[in-house]
C-alpha cells in the first residue's frame, strides 16, 4: 500500500478533461501507475459519456498516445456508446516504464460514420 500511495504522491493523477461543444463527445481519462510482477509501468482509465437528448447509440474510436522521456506508445479501441450511457475503458502501455519518467497522454474520442 505504501509503495502504491509513494508512486502516486511522485507521479500525481494527470487528469484530462473535455470541454464539450455542442455535438462533441465528453470524457475524461486519468493516468496511473500498473505494477505486475517486477514491471512497473503506465495504464490509463478513461470514461466517455453519451449525450442525455441522443435517441440512437454511437460507434466511437478511442485512441490514447502515451509518452515518458524518449519512449513513446498507442492503443487504439473501437467501441459502441449506447444513446445516454457511460463508456468506461483502460490502456495498459507495458513498453513504458515508469522509470523513463513523467507521463504524458493525448487522448481522442472520435465519432466513426456509419454508412
């Protein structure tokens, strides 16, 4: 517990926010440490929220750019937001450690056209 509460109080939850626009898609994502076995690295936990007035659900893509010093990573996830709801998601960038420094995340959520 100790060693999880000393790597938040170095590293700090980085939060990022959306300011919705009218039509846009509003979500949040925070960045966290993940530690399995000997590996320390990056995850980040993001939530997309679908409008209240939608009447039909949304297929969205979720793209995260994650980059701490020199290394840098992606994930990409497609997924379907039903029309009012809460789309929740993680990342996990195992080739980032947390010893290649501070993080930082650019994360876009982008409405896929349906033909």
């Amino acid at each position: 517990m100790k060693k999880s509460l000393f790597a938040l109080g170095i590293l700090g939850l980085a939060a990022c926010q959306s300011e919705p626009e009218a039509g846009a898609i509003a979500f949040t994502a925070t960045v966290d440490t993940l530690e399995i076995d000997a590996l320390r690295c990056y995850a980040v936990n993001y939530e997309v929220w679908g409008s209240p007035s939608d009447t039909v659900g949304t297929s969205l893509a979720v793209r995260g750019i994650l980059t701490a010093g020199a290394v840098t990573d992606s994930n990409k996830a497609v997924d379907y937001l039903p029309a009012g709801d809460t789309l929740r998601g993680s990342f996990y960038y195992l080739s980032v450690p947390v010893t290649a420094g501070p993080a930082e995340l650019e994360l876009n959520v982008t409405k896929i056209d349906q033909p």
